[in-house]
C-alpha cells in the first residue's frame, strides 16, 4: 500500500484491458479531465453502488413482488427528469 497524499491511503494495482478497451478510458479520463487511476477508481465506485441497488430491489421484490411496467416506466421518467 502506497500514500500519495496525506488523505487517501491507497493500494496499486496492476490490471490487464484489451486494447481498445485501454484506449477508450484512456480517452475518457483525459475529456474528464483525470489519471486513469482516477476515471476507473471512479467507475468502480459506480459498479459497486449499481450493485447494491440492485441487491435493495431484489430483497424489496422478494417481500413485495415484481415492480409492474407502469411502477418502472414511473422511475424511469423520475431519474431522467
């Protein structure tokens, strides 16, 4: 484990990407303005909150049952808008 700042102790890591993969966060990170590290750190984050949410409506539709068309046409239209 490695400290860069006095804030955030970190880990590196070594990950392997196909090529055009590697090139695309690489182009993403660079319009967003941040290191790599700092683009995938920030897309694991979001992964890993997808996959909780996706564990909350699991455990919601086990107790209540399946969302209907309607409820999730109804949230999708609240998290566009």
């Amino acid at each position: 484990m490695k400290e860069y700042d006095l804030r955030m102790p970190v880990e590196r890591l070594t990950v392997s990407l196909e090529t055009g993969l590697a090139a695309a966060v690489r182009a993403a990170a660079d319009a967003d303005s941040q290191n790599m590290s700092a683009w995938l750190a920030d897309a694991a984050r979001r992964r890993l909150a997808t996959r909780g949410l996706r564990d909350v409506v699991a455990e919601w539709e086990t107790e209540h049952g399946a969302f209907s068309g309607e409820e999730l046409d109804t949230a999708r239209d609240r998290l566009q808008g």
